[in-house]
C-alpha cells in the first residue's frame, strides 16, 4: 500500500497527523508545501491526500486540481477553517473526498482518513498491463472455437454476450476480448452483479452523490465511470434486479445515465461485456429478465464449453495450476502420476476450472511426496467419486468480493482455504475465519486484521438490522453497543437499510 501524504505549513499539524496515523500502523509522507507536492508527484503517488487549503506559495485548491487531473481515483481531504465555507464548497467542486473543518477532533480525522484509505483500495486499478494478462490454456476444438470467436471480435466495440457453467472462466475471456480489442488501453472493470447485495447495486453501477443516502459522505463514481473509454464486464448479469434492468437498458440504448441522487445526465462511452450461467431465455419467459434488455445484451453470443467437453486440457490445466501453487508456496512443482492425471481427467467437476484450481492447490499443501498418486488425492474425492455424487469441492463463496480469473489466473485461487473444510451443514464458523486469514497470509495481502475485522462487524451489524427490521437503535441494544457507535459504523461500512426508531 502506498503512504498516506500530509501537507501542510503547520509543522504541528503534520506530527500530530503523522503520530496518530503511525498509531494505526499507516506509513505517511508530509510535505510543508503544496509545491514540493507536486514535484513529488512527477516519480510517485500517495494512496490518500491530506491537505491543508492555505498555504504560503500554491494553495491546496491547486494540488487538489493537479492530483485530480493525473491521478483522479486517490481520495483528497482537504483541512479548511471554519469560517472559509467558500473554500469547502470550491474544495467539493474540485473533487475532494472530504474536508476537516479546524480546529479538528484528531480521532475523527483518523476515521476520515481511514474512510477514505477504504475507498481507494475499493477503486479496481484500471492500468493493465498486457505482460500481467495471461493467455487461455486450452488446445481442446470446443476451446479452440472460443479463440477462433475472440479473434473475430478483436478489432469490434459490439456487445458480447458470455455463456457458459459456473467455473468455466467467463470474465477470463471478457477480459482476453478487452485486450484484443481498440478500447485495451483503456479501463477493463469488472462487477459481478450477483455479490452485490440489491440496495447498493445501483450504487455501484452508477456511482452517487453525496448525501443520496445514509451513509454517502462524498460523491463516488460508480462502475461506468470508472469504465469511460474501455470495457465495462457485467458477471452473472441474469442475477441483477429487474428495476435495475431498466436503467442498464437505457445505457445501453442512447449511452446516458445519472448518478443516484444525481440530476446531472452523464455520457458513457463504455463496452458492455455481460455474463451468465443461467438460460437467459428461461428468465425472459419467466418474467424475470427483460427481454429488449436481453436483445440488447445477446448481439454477440460466446459459449464456453464445460471441462467435461474439454477433458482434455485437464492434464495442461492441473500442470499449470500446480506450478502457480508452487510459486506462491515458494517451493517446487508438484508432478501428478500417469494414473492420477488419468483419473483426474476421468472426473466430473461440476465446478469446472475453478474447481480443478481448488482441488490443485489442496495437492500442493496436503499431497505428501513429489509425485501424486490417486491414493494422495482428498478422501472425499474417492469416495464421492466411486458413489457418484458430487465430486469434491474446496471453494467457500464469498458474496462481498469480486469473482476471480479461474481459467489461469495470474494469481492462484486460496490455497489454505483448501484445507480440510468443514463438513457439517452450518461448519465451524471459527474454522473458517481460520482458512480465510491463512489464505490471505498466504497470498501476502495488507492490513488483514483491519479488512477480517471490518468484515466481521459488517456482518454482524446487518444482520442486528435484519432481525430488528432495519431499526438501528434496537439493533445497538441487542449487539451490546451504543447508539453513536453502531451510526458510526454503519457510515464507516456503508450498510444500507438502516432506520432510525
């Protein structure tokens, strides 16, 4: 993570500032000019700005603009007096994340700062770079039809409409469309629809003002901006709310939308790439999907056949995937048998790539010895597959995080989260906590305790909402917290559907 940069003449300000960032394990940078600022930002950027708005030399207002015009997704706050209103609001016009208003309570300014450290490690970076996109692995005709499709797209900006199983690397081939095509040096994001709980899809989609709703403390550009120019990839689309699909629609037919809250129509030059396992055309009957939306969505339609259909690239796939694990272990490739990889091909997977990738990365932690025979497999795995039922699985879905490459992934999936999972219907909710801090140890991610924790009150919060029908207070009383706390942290968290008594 990137630090925290200060600026600010008031050499007070800059160490209380950096004491209590310090405190909370954040790295800081400060700067007592706005002008050194700037410079600095010619050979790297901070991860949050804090700025104060009156400085001797250039102002606050010219770093804020500077920074925006380069690097618009880091979070600006800017430190204003009371009494300079006129600036806050040129400060908000701007771009400006927040603002603290002096003399500043430090634990709040902390909150703030954190606040906005969340938001931009939420923004997807949009930089990619060709060399980090790895190919599709298949030489099976069905895969080979798939890049025979790609090709022909390559130099086209039509709507691309992915088919395919669960498992089966829809947005891996979303984003081999996006790079092959005249947008690739533009943004490529991704929204899985179905991980984003139905109040705060249009959110997310669309972006929002501040104040459009509780909890939106600044304004937040949503998924189509975040897109302008490049590749927008709606996953598990025939998911998504049919009063959302109206709005999507209307995108899709004229290229204008309105952020929530928002009165200000804007102008999307995007490419919609869209996803789903699910038979679309059964929704439509169903009265579950819009059928001009569908129309709209299905110029271009591209089926990704099942491992089932591609056995085999099974024996290619678990190579590759086996080597991936290893890297990340830091150590040496497991090698399958002839009659492993024989038995490995011969299995259903109804999970498909994804569940080849889980069930690799259980071989590489638990598989004893080099070489791996069928016995080495997970128990469950044999006996599943000798009583035909479904075969084993490690994956745990997590509905709040974005769906992962899994056809080859550049990074592997959770390789501890393969172990031994529970098996009981509810599981150990503790065992689990266990695989997911392993897996993110593992995988050498930032700030675990902050991001489990946050996940953890999270839950526990929306959950108090719903059994209390979204009023707040009661739900305070039954988690034991107080009032200002539980407002508190349903702002930090952005959880919506909370009411007052």
């Amino acid at each position: 993570m990137k630090p925290i940069w200060i600026v600010d003449d008031d050499e007070s300000i800059r160490w209380v500032l950096e004491k209590a960032l310090a405190r909370e394990n954040l790295v800081t940078k400060s700067f007592s000019n706005a002008r050194d600022a700037m410079e600095a930002l010619q050979v790297s950027t901070p991860q949050v700005l804090v700025s104060d708005i009156r400085m001797p030399g250039a102002s606050g207002l010219e770093l804020l603009q500077t920074i925006k015009a380069k690097h618009p997704g880091v979070p600006v706050i800017i430190i204003t007096a009371f009494s300079d209103l006129d600036s806050a609001v040129a400060a908000f016009q701007g771009g400006a994340f927040e603002y603290l208003a002096k003399p500043f309570d430090l634990d709040k300014a902390v909150e703030l700062i954190r606040r906005a450290l969340t938001e931009s490690l939420r923004e997807i970076n949009v930089e990619q770079d060709a060399t980090q996109t790895p190919e599709i692995l298949g030489q099976a005709p069905a895969m080979q039809d798939v890049f025979r499709a790609i090709g022909r797209l390559s130099q086209s900006n039509v709507t691309v409409l992915i088919t395919g199983e669960s498992g089966t690397g829809k947005e891996l081939v979303a984003r081999a469309l996006h790079k092959h095509s005249p947008r690739a040096s533009q943004p490529f994001i991704a929204l899985n629809t179905a991980a984003i709980p139905k109040d705060l899809l249009e959110s997310e989609l669309f972006g929002h003002e501040r104040g459009a709703f509780t909890g939106a403390q600044a304004s937040r550009r949503g998924r189509f901006e975040q897109a302008e120019g490049g590749t927008l990839f709606l996953d598990e689309i025939g998911d998504m709310p049919f009063d959302l699909q109206t709005r999507l629609l209307r995108v899709l037919s004229d290229g204008h939308f309105y952020r929530v809250g928002g009165h200000q129509s804007l102008k999307a030059n995007v490419r919609v790439i869209a996803a789903t396992h699910q038979n679309l055309e059964t929704r439509v009957r169903e009265g579950l999907f819009r059928e001009d939306l569908y129309h709209r969505l299905n110029v271009i339609r591209l089926r990704l056949p099942s491992l089932r259909e591609r056995r085999e690239d099974i024996p290619i796939l678990t190579r590759y995937f086996l080597s991936q694990s290893a890297k990340q272990l830091g150590g040496e490739s497991k090698r399958m048998s002839d009659n492993a990889m024989h038995f490995m091909s011969s299995l259903e997977l109804p999970g498909n790539v994804r569940q080849l990738e889980n069930l690799c990365n259980w071989i590489t932690v638990m598989a004893p010895g080099q070489t791996v025979e069928i016995k080495d497999l997970p128990q469950d795995l044999l006996t599943q597959n000798t009583q035909s039922s479904e075969p084993f699985t490690t994956e745990i879905d997590h509905r709040d995080q974005p769906s992962e490459n899994t056809l080859s992934a550049t990074i592997p999936g959770p390789v501890v989260q393969a172990i031994s999972a529970p098996t009981e219907n509810h599981g150990n909710w503790l065992q689990l906590l266990e695989f997911e801090a392993a897996t993110m140890l593992a995988r050498g991610d930032a700030d675990v305790m902050d991001a489990l924790g946050r996940q953890f009150e999270s839950t526990l919060i929306k959950i108090a909402l719903k059994h209390t029908h979204g009023r707040k207070n009661d739900a305070a009383v039954r988690l034991g917290i107080g009032r200002n706390t539980i407002t508190r942290k349903i702002a930090e968290l952005g959880i919506a559907g909370a009411k007052d008594e």
